[in-house]
C-alpha cells in the first residue's frame, strides 16, 4: 500500500477518535439537559397549580359574595313579612325566601368543593416544590461531576488533536482538502476498508476491476457510490 494510503488510515482512525470524545461530551451534555428539562416541566407544573389556586380564590370570593347577598335578601323579606298586608303579598315573599335559602344552601355546598380543589391543588403544588428542590440539588452536584468528566475527556482529546494535526501537516494540501471534505459530507467516515469488492462506507459493490487496483494499492482509489477514498487490508492483518 502506498504512503498517503496509510496516512489517510491513520488519521482516519484518529478522527474517529476525536468523533468519539465528542460523542462522549455531547451524551455528558445531554444527561444534564435532561434533567434541566425535567425541572423546567415541574416548575411549569408549579406555575400552572398557582394560577389554578388564584382562580379558585376568585371563585370563593364570587361563592361569599352570593351566599351573603342571599343572607341579606332573606333579612329583608323577613323584615317585609311585618308590613304586607294580603296574603298574596305573604305568599309572594315566602317563595322570595325559599329561592334565597336554597341560594344560601347551595352556595356553602359550592363553598365547601371550592376549598375541597384548594386544598387538593396547594397539596400538589406542595409536593411538585420538594420534588423540584430534590431535583435541583441533584442537578447542582451532578453539575460539578459532569464538568470534571468533560474537562477529563477534553485533556484526552486535545492530546490526540495534537497528533491529529501532526499527521495532517504530513500530507499533501489537495489531499487533505479532499479527505476533510468527505469527513464533514460523509458523516466522519471518509476513509474505509474493502471487503470482497463491497465499500464498508456505503455497502455498494465496485467493478471487479477497480477492486483489483484496490487490492494493489498502487493508487488512490475512490467509491464510485459514495466517493469515499478505498483501501483494502488482509484478513489476519487486522
Ligand atoms: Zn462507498
């Protein structure tokens, strides 16, 4: 196999490394957004049981009102009982003070579900608030150990950077140029190996012959599915 062929392997085995540890920081990444996410839903949670709990206060206030308007139209009609005169009057007023009672009845009734939901929401807030503190306290520690565990894989990784851009320096611009661009538009992977005339970047097969000049090495060879650059390596050697 010629030279650049096994420069290209080699780096290609040390980008995918870098991939690596980036893969690595990002899941680090994503286990702390998870739980970011976690305690913005129960903060959302939070929010949403006071708004319900302000609402409901509004409704009792509305309740009292109607059940004291009720109280006080009864003492009314009482008071007027004294003056009437006809007993289509008297009649007319006691049917006044049935429908005020049964205003009054069915107000405290309303009054008694009101703080019933209340209660039940302030109890829900209550414990969505020790869940988000718990959670937040976690997040806090696991803050520190995340940012350790990164900082760790970011000394590895610029040790290997380093050698990367060695290597990189070693091989001719044009190639290089080539080899970066097929790493971005192919997904990392801009070096692969051949095997019985399959490319294992994109699993397409090649003509007989170009596997022949694959297996030879003399030349650069190219996928002619996914132009990634070819190379080809014995069984045992690996
Ligand atoms: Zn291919």
């Amino acid at each position: 196999m010629n030279d650049e062929m096994n420069q290209l392997i080699d780096l290609q085995k040390i980008d995918t490394e870098l991939a690596g540890f980036d893969r690595e920081i990002s899941e680090q990444e994503q286990e702390i957004d998870k739980r970011r996410q976690s305690i913005d839903e129960k903060k959302e949670a939070i929010a949403h049981c006071q708004d319900r709990i302000k609402e409901l206060q509004e409704k009792k206030r509305a309740i009292e009102i109607e059940n004291e308007d009720a109280g006080a139209r009864i003492k009314d009609r009482q008071n007027k009982m004294m003056q009437v005169q006809t007993s289509r009057e008297h009649q007319a007023l006691l049917k006044e003070i049935e429908e005020n009672k049964r205003i009054v009845k069915e107000s405290e009734e309303q009054l008694l579900a009101t703080l019933e939901a209340m209660e039940q929401t302030e109890n829900e807030a209550r414990e969505l608030e020790n869940l988000l503190s718990a959670e937040e306290k976690l997040l806090d520690e696991e803050t520190v150990t995340v940012s350790k565990k990164i900082k760790k894989i970011q000394n590895r990784r610029k040790t290997v950077a380093k050698k990367r851009d060695s290597l990189a320096a070693d091989l001719k611009a044009p190639l290089l140029k080539r080899y970066n661009m097929l790493l971005t538009k192919r997904d990392g992977l801009a070096v692969v190996k051949t095997v019985d005339g399959v490319c294992q970047g994109c699993y397409m097969s090649m003509p007989p012959q170009q596997y022949n000049e694959v297996r030879k090495g003399d030349k650069l060879q190219i996928c002619p599915t996914c132009q990634r650059l070819l190379y080809y390596q014995e069984e045992e050697e690996e």
